[in-house]
C-alpha cells in the first residue's frame, strides 16, 4: 500500500476511534448525571451537531435469487411429498408475487377464478388491490376450493383457522432441506424470484409495479395509465414459459 493512502487509512481508524470514544464518554457522564430520555436525547443530538455525525446511508442488498434448476427441484421434492394444500399454497405465492402476510389473509370468497384474479383486502400500506394468477392454474385452484367447501380462508391449518407467515416460513424451510439446498430459502425470496423473472421477461417497471403493489412517488405518473387487464396479457404470456 503506497505511504498516502496508508495515513489516510489510518486518519480515518483514529478519527472513527476520537467519535467513538466521545460518544461512550457521553453515555457515562448521562449516567452520572440520571438524565432523562429527553435531555439525554436533547443532548446527543447537539453531539451530532457539533461532531458533524451522519447516519450511514441504508444499503440495499440485491435479494440472492435461487437458479432455475434449484428452483424446480425445489418444486419437485413438494410434489413428491404430496401434500396438496401445500403445494398449491406455495405455487401461488410463487406466482403472484405476493407478500406471505398477504397470501395467508386470502380468503375463499377473494378468489375469482372466471378472470384469474384475487382480491387482496388492505395489504402492505393498507391499500387495496387485485393480483393475477396463471390461467393454467385456474383448474387447480377450483379443485382446491370445491374439495374445501367449509374454508373460511383460501388456506386454513388443521385448526381450521388462517397459517401464520411463521408457520409458512416453516414450511418453505422444511421443503429446502429435504431438497438438500444450501442456499437460504424463504417466502419473500419467491417473490424477488418472480419479479426478476417478469423483468427478464420484458414487463416494464410500471407493469411490474401494477402486478407487485409497489407503488413510488417517480412512477406514479405512468402508473396511472395502466390497468391491471393492461398487464395481464404480458403477465400470462411470460408464466406460460414456466416450468413449475
């Protein structure tokens, strides 16, 4: 390493360190003192001022997405363990792109199946909104409500009640290990998984935004040119190159 760039190095360790060790003098001397939340609040906020201290910027992960074979052996190994409601369940979240504490609030009477949709009823910034489902999927979903005709909800638990999203984590993690995949796998992964995929698949951002509920102040503008019927055809077609 060329002598600049180590004392610059090891200015910004001892400057870090000079912070650091302000701050715990700080937390020490409120101690003494037996201030209250808001004089020691009052207080660390005139620190901030004068030590010119700034929350770090929130990093954005980009969500590790499973590979296209790991994701059907996934799907394969549910099948070979033949419990319906949870393959059907999970299929679903896959291909809606839904958020579990969505899915699992679904009730029988969201579904229909005449213009694959489902309703959702107050999801992720207590909005309103519909998802679509594959057309291919539509006969299985019928099969599914006619053999429960007592559900309250779309998915119910041996309890008869609404699974938790705990209990659907549950599950995804138990399925990952019987396929053997090392790769964390969870709910919200099957929808990073198909938005990408409907990326790749030529939808734009504001098709994807209709289908995944976002909503931004900077598509705003676009979006409300679009409907969901709009979208469908584009979403229809790209399932239908699936394999799952």
């Amino acid at each position: 390493m060329p002598k600049q760039a180590r004392k610059r190095t090891h200015f910004l360790s001892a400057n870090k360190k000079t912070k650091s060790g302000i701050v715990s003098k700080m937390v020490r001397l409120a101690r003494k003192e037996r201030l209250n939340y808001d004089d020691f609040l009052y207080v660390c906020q005139q620190v901030r001022k004068k030590l010119g201290l700034r929350r770090p910027e929130r990093q954005h992960k980009l969500p590790q997405i499973l590979p296209a074979t790991v994701l059907t052996r996934f799907f394969q190994v549910i099948e070979e363990c033949g419990d319906l409601q949870y393959e059907i369940m999970l299929k679903l979240l896959f291909y809606t792109a839904i958020r579990v504490s969505e899915l699992v609030r679904i009730e029988t009477t969201d579904v229909d199946l005449d213009h694959c949709k489902i309703f959702i009823d107050r999801g992720k910034g207590q909005k309103d909104r519909y998802i679509l489902f594959p057309e291919s999927f539509r006969l299985v979903l019928k099969s599914h409500l006619k053999a429960n005709p007592k559900n309250h909800y779309l998915f119910e638990s041996r309890r008869f009640g609404a699974f938790s999203p705990r209990r659907v984590q549950q599950i995804v993690h138990q399925y990952r290990q019987r396929a053997g995949i090392a790769q964390p796998v969870h709910p919200h992964l099957f929808r990073h998984q198909m938005l990408t995929y409907l990326t790749s698949q030529g939808l734009s951002d504001a098709q994807i935004q209709l289908i995944s509920g976002h909503k931004t102040k900077k598509s705003l503008e676009v979006y409300q040119h679009l409907s969901l019927q709009a979208v469908e055809s584009a979403y229809q077609e790209a399932i239908h190159s699936l394999n799952i």
